[in-house]
C-alpha cells in the first residue's frame, strides 16, 4: 500500500513538473494553494478529508488505507517537490512523454494501494462508487472527475494547457489499460474497515 501511495505520488509530480500544464486534480490544488497560500501538497490534504466525508455518507466503506492515501501523497509530493528529485521540463515533446509516464505511474500506484484493501483512496473511493452506481466503466467515471476538477481549478488560479487536456483524454485510458494488463477488477477488491484492521489486531494479541 505504501509503496503504491509513493508511485502515486511520483507519477503526480512528475505530471507537476512535465509543465506543460498541470493534471486535473493537481490544477486544482495549485488553486486552492495560490488561493489559501499553502502548499500543493497540504491541499491535496485538504481536499482528500473532504472527499473522506463525502464517500463515507454516500456508503462507501473506508479503512487505515483511506487515511494514509489522504496524508501520504501529499507529504510524498511537497518532499519530491522538495528536494527536486524530478527536474523542471522546458520543452514539449520532453513534457509530453513525462507527463504520460506519470499518468501510467498515478494507474500504477492506484492499483496497488486499492489492491492492498486496506481502504480506497479519497478519490478512487468516489471514482468507485460512481461506477458503482452509474454502471458506467471506471475509466468514464475517472474522466468526468478529473475534468470536474480542472474547471473548479482553473477558476481558482491553476495553471491549465496542452498538458492537462491530454491528462483529461488520457488518465482514464491509461487506468482501464494499466488494470486491464494487471488483471485487476476495481469493483471486485473487498476493503478493510478500521473496524475490520481493529478486530485483527485485537484476535493477534490473543494467546
């Protein structure tokens, strides 16, 4: 799970640095940080809590992983940031491919923290439960949220080009694809609750 939520992570900084127009979700938090003044990643933060909120009361059932997803990506992404793991691109061909190659990472990572079970994150947890209930495939669902996002965004202040229609057209492409090839059914994975991880633990201490 951890190791997904850092490939998570990577995959949106180097969507971040590509600059050639920030991804939908990291063009609204840019907004909300130009508009609140905090960091990208505190907003992230921010807007996973509130997306915590809005999927537990729709029904959709969050664990240990659903928390760590909402604090991890975004201390992973203002410490890659950070210490400059992943350089500024000036041009756009470079751009482009990095920004493909984060879009293939953010499916990567999700994959594998939503595979762990240990609880969706914020914004699979909602990209699930509207597959759930639209029965409309998961790659269609992710794209109308990310370009939800986007707007909501690019009001704000985010930066918005060439880079974030292809990560609107692309991202979803790129999680059918990825799952397809890692035979992975989002729908199919059973999470564990805090109850469920609490109730483990407790039969562990029993001699």
């Amino acid at each position: 799970m951890i190791i997904g939520l850092f490939i998570f992570a990577f995959g949106i900084v180097m969507a971040i640095q590509a600059n050639i127009g920030y991804a939908p979700w990291e063009v609204f938090h840019v907004g909300l940080s130009l508009t609140f003044g905090i960091s990208i990643g505190f907003a992230s933060i921010l807007v996973g809590f509130l997306l915590l909120i809005i999927t537990t009361i729709s029904g959709e059932k969050n664990g240990i992983g659903t928390v760590l997803n909402i604090i991890l990506i975004g201390v992973f992404i203002d410490l890659l940031l950070f210490i400059g793991i992943i350089k500024l691109q000036t041009s756009l061909i470079p751009g482009i491919i990095m920004l493909i190659a984060g879009l293939f990472l953010i499916s990567i990572g999700s994959c594998f923290y939503i595979r762990s079970g240990f609880g969706a994150g914020p914004r699979d947890s909602l990209m699930v439960l509207l597959t759930r209930k639209t029965k409309i495939p998961v790659g269609i669902c992710r794209g109308a949220l990310e370009l939800t996002a986007t707007v909501i965004g690019w009001f704000l202040g985010g930066m918005v080009g060439i880079g974030t229609v292809i990560s609107v057209v692309a991202i979803g492409f790129c999680i059918q694809i990825t799952f397809k090839v890692l035979r992975f059914d989002v729908t199919s994975v059973k999470h564990e609750t805090f109850r469920d991880t609490f109730l483990f633990l407790k039969n562990r201490k029993k001699p």
